[in-house]
C-alpha cells in the first residue's frame, strides 16, 4: 500500500484490507439499489415514497445503531463485533433478496442497516489499534479503507445494471453473501484479537431516542414531500424534533452517552459532524434523483444508467488514496476545505443537464463530484481520530458516520420531494442546492481557528 504502512506497522496493511471489507459491503447497497428502484416499483406496483423508503430504511437504520455500534464494538472487542457484523448483513442481504412485498423489503432493509452499523465503527478500531499511535500510517489506512468504499459505490450501479437486466433485481442484495463471508474470513485470518471492554455501559434509551427522532423527522420529510406540510407529517417533524432535543439534553446528563458530546466539542471535531452530514446529504440526494432522471426522463435502459453513474463514482479511488498524502503534506483541514469546493463545482455544473443531455456533458460534473468528496472524507476522518484519545475511536467514528448517514437519509427524503413528477426540474433545483450547501460547508471549514470552538 505505502511505505509508511508497510514499515511502521506491517500487519497493518493487512488489517485495513480486512477492515474494508465492511466499509465496501455497506456503501455498495447505497448505490447498487438505486438502478433496481424503477424494477421493484414496477414487480411491487410500488410509490416513489415507498422506493425513497426502500432506500432511507436503511440509512437510517444504519445512521441510528451507528451511535452504539462504537459502544458495542468496545464491549465485545471490535474484532469480534465487526466478524458478526458481516454474518448478520449477510442474513439481512439474503431477506431482503426474498421479500414477497413493498413492506418486507423496508423492513428487512431495515435490518440490513443496523447489521451494517456494526461493520463501521468496529473497522475503524481495528485500524487504529494497529497504527499504534502513528498519525501518518493512521492516515493511509484511512485512505485505504475509504477507497474501498470507493471502489464498491462506483461498482454499484454497473454491478446492479447487469443484475437487473440479467437475473433480477433481487440479485443486487444476494451479491452480498459472499463478500460479507469472504470479509469474515480474513478478519479472522489476520485480524489480532482486540481487547474487550466488558463493563462498557450500551446507552439503550439513548439509542431509542436517537432511533425515533431520526425515523420520525425523516419520515416527516418524504411523506410531506408527497402528502404536504400538514397534518401527520407536519406532527412526525414536530415529534421528531422535540425527540431530538430531548435525545441531547439525555445524552448530557447519562453518565454512559451512546454519543459522547465533550467529544465533539473540539473544533475538528463539531466541524466533521457538520461537513460529513453535508457531504453525505448532498451525494444521497443527488444519485436518488439522477437515477430517476435517466431511467424516466432519458429513458435509458438500467445497465446503460448503470455505466452513466460510473464516472459520478469512479474518481473517488483516486482522491481517496491522494488524499492520505495531502493531509500529511498540507493538514486535515486544508485538504477537507478544498475537496468539499470541487464537489460544489460539480453539483453546479450537474443543475445544468437537461432532458436532452448526453453522457459526455455529464461527465465533468461526474468527476468533480466523487474527486472533491474522496479528498474530504479521508481528511475528516483522520482529522477526527486524531484529535480526539485512541480509547474514544471507536464512539467517536461512530457519532460521524451516524451523522454522515442522517444527512443522507435527509438528502434522499428532501431532493427526492423536489424532483416530484418532473425528474428534470428535480434534478435542477437537487444540484443548485447541492453547490450551495456545500460552499457554506467549506467556509465553515476556512474559519479562523478563533471562530466557533477551539
């Protein structure tokens, strides 16, 4: 991988390929499922709120148990709750593969999401035990193990293409199975036995809070978009943020929280709570829509949208493993603040597509999409582990990810709304407000060191 791998640390090279392992099954079932939406809607007779379901039931499962995952990875060790974390997506893949019915599928994808909470937070344990303490091989790793869920969200939409058209959409959630047991397999092959934290406290009403205010709140904005802003999901939105407030004021006060606050009162870290969720919104959102656009407004068939998302996705490879690099080089700070405005140029330049757009105007702002957030997402990561004590890692990487995710469940429910019955203008207004979001995300990063925490 890098010298810096091989030689501080050389079981750490091994130990990142294991760990990414989890980080690729996970992120493969954000985009593999979009190109099979249009076939569910029609083998199900399913509704765009029930498709936008079939995706956020499991962001947001993922987003809710990532909170504990870090807890439980420390009570048990992480390498034995991210090898269970792989059998149980495996189970969940396969239930999802065999729903008979729009309702079964949400409800195992669901489950499928909290079994990948588990894969996350224990991953990145496992490759911060093995650093050792060194911030430049800690960096790489990163870089790697986010270059491999590089990897499988630019493998998604081809694999998921050819999957459709050729043995059925339910084949997009069968692929898992044997790359969750081959994961197993080399964790347990290479993987030291991590030490277990046995008087580790789960913070159980935490995560019921945390679980109903997201559901609920998300919930509000996808039936909103499709019912209007009144009745019963004006009152989940209102629930769900009277939930939320009640989730911090609870976390403050239990002495075991499922998400540690004085963690996140350093600067590096608030700030990657904020562009994580911002990130991750804007990218959920956009391949939610873009996968409307093609297969309803350019009626493409779905492996040609399949190849059309490639290079949307192909480019984070290459930032991700840049990215180490830079953030030696130049900091964590400098290379999130730059990736996060190449994304923005990109969304900008996606608000211009059309109805008659070829895949050959698409493709800048497909570049410049995946470039700008493989460069800020290894940097957000190694900028948190870094400042927060090795023993926090896990809850730590686990509250950014819980919130990475959110954000996506968010993205999906509101981009999902203004695409409406128009996939154009959807489309449209989804990539001005993209751009926006993240310029304000980037200053935020730009700040004086001064400004809004230490």
């Amino acid at each position: 991988m890098t010298a810096s791998m091989s030689t501080s640390s050389p079981p750490l090279s091994w130990i990142t390929a294991a760990a990414s392992f989890g980080f690729f099954v996970t992120q493969l079932d954000v985009t593999i499922v979009n190109v099979a939406l249009d076939a569910i809607g029609r083998d199900f007779v399913a509704s765009t709120a029930q498709l936008q379901w079939v995706v956020d039931a499991y962001v947001l499962a993922l987003a809710a148990m990532l909170l504990s995952a870090g807890a439980i990875g420390d009570r048990v060790g992480p390498r034995r709750a991210f090898v269970a974390g792989l059998l149980l997506f495996a189970l969940t893949s396969a239930a999802c593969g065999l729903a008979s019915n729009p309702l079964t599928l949400i409800g195992a994808r669901a489950a499928q999401g909290a079994a990948g909470a588990l894969l996350i937070p224990p991953s990145l344990a496992l490759i911060a035990h093995a650093a050792h303490g060194d911030d430049r091989a800690r960096a790489a790793a990163v870089g790697w193990w986010t270059a491999a869920g590089g990897v499988s969200i630019a493998a998604g939409p081809v694999l998921g293409g050819l999957l459709v058209e050729t043995v059925g959409w339910r084949w997009v959630f069968f692929v898992n199975l044997p790359v969750c047991v081959l994961g197993a397999i080399l964790t347990l092959a290479v993987a030291p036995v991590t030490p277990a934290k046995p008087r580790v406290t789960l913070d159980l009403p935490g995560q019921a809070l945390a679980v109903a205010a997201v559901s609920l709140l998300v919930g509000g904005l996808i039936e909103g978009g499709h019912r209007g802003w009144s009745g019963a999901p004006l009152a989940a939105l209102v629930a769900g943020a009277g939930l939320a407030g009640g989730f911090v004021l609870f976390e403050r006060r239990t002495p075991h929280p499922a998400m540690p606050l004085d963690v996140f009162c350093k600067r590096p870290a608030w700030t990657a709570l904020v562009v994580g969720s911002s990130l991750n919104f804007t990218y959920y959102g956009l391949i939610f829509v873009l996968g409307l656009y093609m297969l309803r407004a350019l009626h493409w068939p779905p492996s040609q949208a399949g190849v059309a998302f490639l290079p949307l996705t192909a480019t984070f490879i290459i930032s991700n493993l840049l990215s180490g690099g830079l953030v030696a080089r130049f900091g964590a700070r400098t290379v999130t603040a730059g990736g996060v405005l190449i994304a923005a140029c990109g969304y900008a330049l996606t608000a211009r597509l059309d109805a008659t757009s070829s895949l050959v105007e698409m493709l800048p702002g497909f570049a410049l999409i995946p470039g700008g957030m493989g460069l800020a997402i290894p940097a957000l990561t190694s900028g948190l582990l870094a400042s927060v004590d090795r023993h926090d890692a896990g809850a730590a990487s686990g509250a950014l990810n819980a919130c990475r995710q959110v954000g996506g469940a968010a993205g999906v429910a509101i981009f999902g709304a203004l695409a409406g019955a128009d996939a154009v203008a959807g489309l449209r207004v989804s990539g001005i407000s993209a751009a926006a979001l993240l310029v304000g995300a980037g200053l935020i990063v730009l700040l004086p060191e001064g400004e809004g925490g230490s």
